[in-house]
C-alpha cells in the first residue's frame, strides 16, 4: 500500500502472506483473531493503519513494536489476552473503541488525538505503574466493577472537558496508590456510552491544581476517604472543584463532614453547591492553607471531633455560634482563628497563630502551644477548667521559637488557670538561672489559680530537671517577681554551693600537684 486506502474487512479473514506499507491507510476490519490479523507479515515505512473491526485477542498477545508502528483504534473492538507496546502505541481515535476482558500493558494508550475514546470493560486492566494523558476533550471510560491500584491519570484542558467516567451503574475504585492530577477543565462523570448510576470512591488523591478551570464531580454517587487537595498555579485566579447537589456525595449527611481529608491550598476553591456542615466527625480533615484559600460549605462550622488546620495566613471565621473542638484545631503561624472556642474533653487546640475569642479549655482538653512562634489569645479570655491540660514543648532558652508561649494579649482579658494540669516535654540540657515565660499575660490582670499542685515559687519535675514556677514573672524584664506573667525558672545557685564548689576544685588541684611532686 502506498497511497489511498485499503480495507481486509470481512469474517474470520487470514492473513498468511506479507503487507508491506509505505503510504497511505490500511483499515483492518470486519472479525479476526491476532493470529490471523499477521503483525509479524506487515513491514512498514509509513502509512496508517487503523483497527476498525473486532479482534479476537483471546490468550495470547498484541505486541506493538517499532516495526509494526502506531496501530490507530478507530471503532475497534479488541477482546481478550493482552497488549504491549516498544517503540510505538495504540492511538486512539474519537470513535468509540473498547477493549474487553485486555490486560492493557506499560506505555500501551496514547489519548494525543483531540476527542480520544476508550472503553474498559469486562475484566480489563491497567499495568502496575500505568501513567494515562489524557488531553482535549478526551474520554476514558470504565464499563466494569473494579478496584484501580498503582495509576497515576493526569487529565484535563483549559480549552475543553476531558472525562474520566464510570458508565452502565458501575463503580470505581481508586486505592490509596492512585493519583488523579485535574491540570484542567475535566469531570468525573457517568453515562458517556450506556446509562447506569456511576460510582466512584477515592481512597488515592485527586488533585486540582491549574487555575482559572474546574474539576466536576458530577457522579451519582462519591465518596473521598483519600485526600482531595485544590490549589492554584496563579495567586490572582481560583482552581475549582464543584460537588453538585445531584451528586450523592457520601461524606455528607445531615450538615456533616466524614471521612477523608479535604486540602485546600493557595486560591483552591471547593464548592459543595448549597450544602453547608455544621459539625466535622472523627477521622475527618480539613487544611485551609493560604489567604485565599475557600471551602464556604464550612463557614457553619460549629463542632469539630476532626482535624481542621488552619494555615499559610488564613483568616478562619465560622459564623454560626461558639466553635466546641473535640478533636484537633491547629492555627499556623500568621494565621487566625476568629471564634469564642471552646476544647471539650479529647481535644486538643495547638498552633503558632492568633485566636480571636474567648479560648475555654474543658476537663480533659488540651491547650498546647507549638514552636513556630507564639500561640496569642488577641480578644479574649483564656480560661482552663480542672482537669485541662496546658502542654509545654521545651527546647531551648528562645521564647516561641525553643519553647512554647502563649501570649493574652487584650486588656481587660482573663488568665485562669483553676488547677490545670502543667504537662511539658523536654528536649534540652538547661542551665542555672534559665527562665522560660511559658504565659506572657498582657491583660493588665494578674492570673486566677494555679497550676493543679504548683503553688508560687513550688518546684515541677519536667524530664529530668526540676524547674520552678511563678506566676508573677515579669517578661519585659527578664525577672521571675513583679510582673503577671507565667514563668519555669531553674535556681540560682546559693552562694555557699559556689564557695564549696571552688573550696573542691581548689582541693583536686591541690591533690594533683602534690601527686606529680611525690612522683618526681
């Protein structure tokens, strides 16, 4: 063949001799096996072939080669057995092309044509390791019931949609091993070629990341126990994934969030149409990290038995009541959380950032500033109840940075402590005459209570050393008297310890020279 087209099309037709093509199109269609089709009889120098027909592959292998080049899927159907690929690939076209019960290969697909179609059905699979591109407007599309592992799909366009959909009332699996990158406009979505309620469940992570372009869920069913994280290339424009009301999303259920961890980074925008939660249960996650960063569904949030962190100069407010925490809260350095928040039992609130509220810590909650700077109470009370805990991370001398600080800073505010519970951990070696303002109280107030059994000036076992504690301390000044403020101070040592200390090394060195004299 070396110009026009040819087509061998027919039942069961064999080629038993040699096709040698150097321009031109070779349609293989109508029904053969692999066998018969004769790959090891075709030379080529150019040209195209194009499979438009049905390929019994059964048992045995499609081994595409650099010598049999490029074979197009061009409507075809291949059933059976399994496909390599070495030095070319299988094309596919924008027909509806299929592959049944095909154990795909590495590097076997190429969705570089505009509109690109293809159907996994049956029993087929993906080699450990698959990386599918998928680009303008392309299509894959699962009709079977399976778990995916060791895939990394990257898919979408700013130009048009790309599909990754489940059709004929199918579900998808995609374990922890699978990443989906959404680099563009693109949908997860059902019924492309047969109608069915379409699942997908993603235990692996999905990720939307170019800005300006949306990511659709649009399934009837979805469920996130893995991550979906959405960020932004651009700082000026939002990366969107849209969850519709239409979709079951399974996570949710009366104004709850469960299940999965929900990352959204830079100018990332989740949207979960009208939904809104009230409450985050156990085993759930959400990061807002960055000023831009939005997740509006959770602007109600008024429990939390998860794990919210708060990140990268994000400003949270949620507007519906006191936030009650009984899991895990953390503000990061230069970010804010603006609500009277209350740490029942279990929880914990940690962080480097600035909490605007009143901060109230339960029997059996835990305040623990973290060491990226200092915690800071800015317009409110701290308050602990018996039985809280306040958590101290002690690593060196420098305020904030070595060790934990939390700083009260409104005048008028309030520090009680009403038998909390001190708990440090000690990382470091320290000195004499250290002092580690672990509360810096700026409310004009002295503090209410004590430590629960650490009266003024009363030692504390912290590691392996004995710290002191006062609740006068004076952090301007560097003094454990005259101030408000809560400091951890190790002695001074008396001044008959110093003289007895030098009486004894005078004494060793007396020893040692009389010993060197009775040597000589």
């Amino acid at each position: 063949v070396t110009d026009g087209t040819m087509l061998l099309g027919g039942t069961d037709w064999d080629n038993q001799g040699t096709i040698a093509l150097t321009g031109g199109t070779l349609n293989l269609g109508g029904n053969t096996t692999t066998a018969k089709l004769g790959l090891g009889g075709l030379t080529r120098s150019g040209g195209t072939v194009n499979l438009t027909g049905q390929l019994d592959n059964s048992s045995t292998t499609l081994a595409i080669t650099a010598a049999t080049g490029d074979l197009r899927l061009y409507g075809g159907t291949i059933t059976g057995g399994s496909i390599t690929a070495t030095g070319a690939q299988l094309q596919l076209t924008n027909s509806l092309n299929r592959l049944h019960d095909v154990a795909v290969g590495l590097g076997v697909l190429n969705f570089t044509e505009s509109s690109a179609v293809v159907v996994l059905s049956g029993n087929s699979t993906l080699a450990a390791g698959t990386i599918l591109d998928l680009n303008t407007a392309n299509f894959l599309v699962f009709e079977q019931t399976k778990v995916l592992s060791d895939l990394t799909i990257n898919f979408g366009s700013t130009s048009s949609y790309t599909n990754l959909a489940v059709d004929g009332g199918h579900t998808i699996t995609f374990d922890s091993s699978v990443v989906l990158n959404a680099t563009g406009n693109s949908a997860l979505s059902e019924g492309i070629f047969v109608t069915g309620a379409g699942t997908i469940v993603n235990q692996g992570l999905i990720e939307k990341s170019i800005s300006n372009t949306l990511l659709s869920v649009s399934v009837s069913t979805f469920t996130n126990t893995g991550t979906l994280r959405i960020t932004s290339d651009d700082a000026s424009v939002y990366s969107s994934v849209f969850i519709p009301n239409s979709t079951n999303l399974t996570n949710f259920s009366g104004n709850t969030l469960t299940g999965g961890t929900w990352d959204i980074q830079n100018r990332g925008l989740l949207e979960l149409d009208t939904r809104t939660i009230h409450t985050m249960a156990a085993n759930t996650t959400v990061i807002l990290s960055g000023v831009d960063s939005r997740f509006d569904a959770l602007n109600t949030l008024n429990s939390n038995s998860g794990t919210l962190r708060i990140l990268g100069g994000r400003n949270f407010t949620p507007t519906n009541g006191p936030l009650v925490n009984a899991g895990t809260i953390e503000v990061g350095v230069g970010s804010q959380l603006t609500a009277n928040t209350t740490v029942a039992s279990g929880g914990l609130l940690r962080g480097s950032g600035t909490v605007q509220g009143n901060v109230t810590v339960q029997s059996g909650g835990t305040l623990r500033p973290d060491l990226g700077g200092p915690l800071t109470i800015s317009s409110g009370n701290a308050n602990f109840n018996s039985g809280a805990t306040f958590a101290v991370t002690l690593n060196s001398t420098t305020a904030g940075t070595g060790y934990s600080q939390l700083v009260v800073s409104n005048p008028g505010s309030l520090v009680n402590l009403n038998n909390a519970t001190l708990s440090g951990t000690l990382g470091y070696t320290p000195g004499n005459d250290e002092k580690l303002f672990i509360i810096v109280n700026q409310t004009g107030n002295s503090v209410v209570g004590t430590f629960n059994g650490i009266a003024q000036d009363a030692p504390v076992l912290i590691g392996s050393t004995t710290f002191y504690v006062s609740y006068t301390g004076d952090y301007v000044n560097g003094l454990t008297s005259g101030g408000m403020d809560v400091v951890l101070y190790t002695p001074v040592p008396e001044p008959g310890q110093v003289l007895a200390l030098a009486a004894g090394v005078l004494g060793l060195a007396g020893w040692v020279r009389r010993r060197r004299l009775a040597i000589a």
